[in-house]
C-alpha cells in the first residue's frame, strides 16, 4: 500500500474556506502530509496557528491564508 499525496488545494477553494478548519484541510492547502502535519502541529511548528481543542486541532484561516500568502493587503 503506498501512501497517497494530498491533493492541492486551489485559491478559490482556500477563498471559500470557513473561519475554522481542522488540521487536515489546512495541511491540505499547505501541501503537507498527514504525518508531517500532526508532528508539526505537536511541536509548535505548523506554518500557521493551530489551536488545540479538545483532543482535536483547529486553524483559523486567517493564519492559514496568511501564510499562503494571501492575506489581503489593510488599509
């Protein structure tokens, strides 16, 4: 059995994202892989916030689309 890659995530998909998503949707969108994603997120090493809540993990996607790149200028 070989693992499979996350398939990447286009910018109108991130764009349509709700505020909070799990883990997994955000790795997808970073092109991580589950392993690697869960061990970042362990260390304090995501790319982005990611909140722990409960037994679960949440990033806010303001984080993610920050570190995307696609955060929209201010002012």
């Amino acid at each position: 059995m070989t693992a499979r890659e996350p398939v990447p995530m286009t910018v109108a998909e991130v764009a349509a994202l709700p505020a909070v998503v799990d883990l997994m949707t955000a790795a997808r969108a970073l092109r991580i892989g589950r392993t690697t994603a869960y061990a970042l997120a362990r260390t304090g090493d995501f790319p982005c916030p990611v909140l722990r809540v409960g037994g679960e993990y949440r990033v806010p996607v303001v984080g993610l689309r920050r570190a995307l790149g696609l955060d929209e200028p201010s002012g």
